[in-house]
C-alpha cells in the first residue's frame, strides 16, 4: 500500500507571518525614532528662530537709539542786540534755531538754518557732554570742526531745554546780546572713533578738523589769508557768533 500525504498549504506561510512581525517592529522603530528626529529638528528650528529674532529685537533697538529721532524737536527765536557804528541806539536782529534735546544721552544737537538778516553760515553743532566736545558741521561745505565744550557758554541739557520751552510759549523775553568767538583749524582728524558715537555719526563721510581757540594761539596770525565761516547760534541766554578760521 502507498501512503501519499499532502502538506498542509498554511504550513508553509507560517515563517512569512513571522517575517511579517518582524518587518513591522522594525517600521514602528523606525517610525518612533523618525518621530523622535522630527521633533528634535522642529525644536532646533524653533530655538534658533528664537535666537534670530531675539537679535532683531536687540539690533533694531540698538538702530532706534542711535539713528532715530527719539525727542521732540524744540524751536527757538532769539533776538540780540549790537551796538552799530553809525547809529546810537542798539539794534535787533533774530536768530532761529531748531533743538534736539536727548536728556539721557546728555547730547544736545542745534541746527542753525540759512539766516535772512545778516551773514552767517547754516550749520549743525552738537553738544557732548559726556565727551565735553562740541562739533560744528557747515551744511554748505559738509566739513566738521570740532572742539572741547564750552560750558561758560553752552548750557546743559535740562536747561537748554528749559530755554527753547519759555521761547516757545513766551515767559523768556528773547531780546539779549552778543558773544563771540574765534576759533582756529589746527589739524585735521583721521580717526572719528575718539570722538565718541555721537559725534562719529555726525561727522561720519566728511572732513572733520579740531579747533583752537585764536587767544591760545602763540605768534602773529595772517588774518588777511584766513578762509573762514561765521555761525550765529544760542545755546544760552544770549547769542553766540562762531568764526571758524581756516
């Protein structure tokens, strides 16, 4: 007698459904540890986004303290008196001025638009009064002077700002007198780092020269070949004439 004997057909898939495990522990770890790199990538992502926008806030405050205006601009007119050759009596003539005041910065910038009663130059002078200088810019030339600070002559801020506040509403009587000044180009500066943020951005592209005062100067003095500009400006109760000689 022949025994014939047939194999059962799910006999031989019983090794597939363990490939077939073992394939889909494999996907679940793969599918944890891509779910685990997804994360870690979305937090790098999300720190570094962090970190770049944390340096914009930081830059455009930076920007907004140095390059923006951040104070009211105070307008002034003064008018001061001289005695003339040919008359008795003093006349008067104006000056206006416009008055950045920065209280905290302890900076204050006065810009002197082109005059209409008598020769003067338009210039921008600012006030450091942590460095103690003094910068006048001549808009005509775009060149820089600089010098140290007058405070005999220039008041400080909070009380400068106390000045253009009484012209502006009217309790300070603008009519005074006048002092001047005459300075001397020395030498020119290269280097507008020493001077100070403040001053480096106003004189920043132009040629900036330091100034003297003429009584300083020892030996004789050719006035007659000096080049030179005149500012008409207040920084005090009364006006200040600035001659620049070159």
């Amino acid at each position: 007698m022949v025994k014939i004997a047939f194999s059962s057909p799910f006999a031989a898939k019983k090794p597939s459904k363990d490939v077939e495990a073992l394939v889909a522990e494999t996907d679940t770890e793969v599918a944890a540890q891509g779910t685990e790199n997804s994360t870690g990538r979305c937090l790098l992502t999300l720190l570094g986004l962090a970190f770049i926008l944390a340096g914009l806030i930081v830059g455009g405050a930076c920007i907004y303290k140095y390059f923006m205006p951040r104070h009211k601009l105070y307008e002034g007119v003064m008018s001061y008196s001289e005695q003339h050759d040919l008359v008795e009596e003093p006349y008067y003539l104006p000056v206006s001025e416009e008055a950045d005041i920065r209280e905290d910065d302890n900076i204050a910038l006065i810009t002197v638009p082109v005059p209409n009663f008598a020769e003067s130059d338009p210039a921008a002078i600012l006030h450091d009064f942590d460095k103690l200088l003094t910068a006048y810019l001549d808009l005509q030339l775009q060149k820089c002077y600089v010098i140290d600070l007058n405070t005999s002559i220039v008041m400080l801020p909070r009380n400068l700002m106390d000045l253009f506040i009484g012209l502006a509403d009217g309790s300070f009587l603008p009519q005074t007198y006048l002092v001047r000044e005459d300075l001397v180009v020395s030498e020119k500066i290269d280097d507008l780092s020493e001077l100070g943020i403040f001053i480096y951005q106003h004189c920043f592209g132009r040629e900036t020269y330091r100034l003297v005062r003429r009584e300083q100067i020892i030996g004789l003095q050719k006035r007659s070949v000096e080049n030179c500009i005149t500012i008409n400006h207040f920084e005090n109760d009364f006006v200040t004439s600035t001659r620049i000689c070159t």
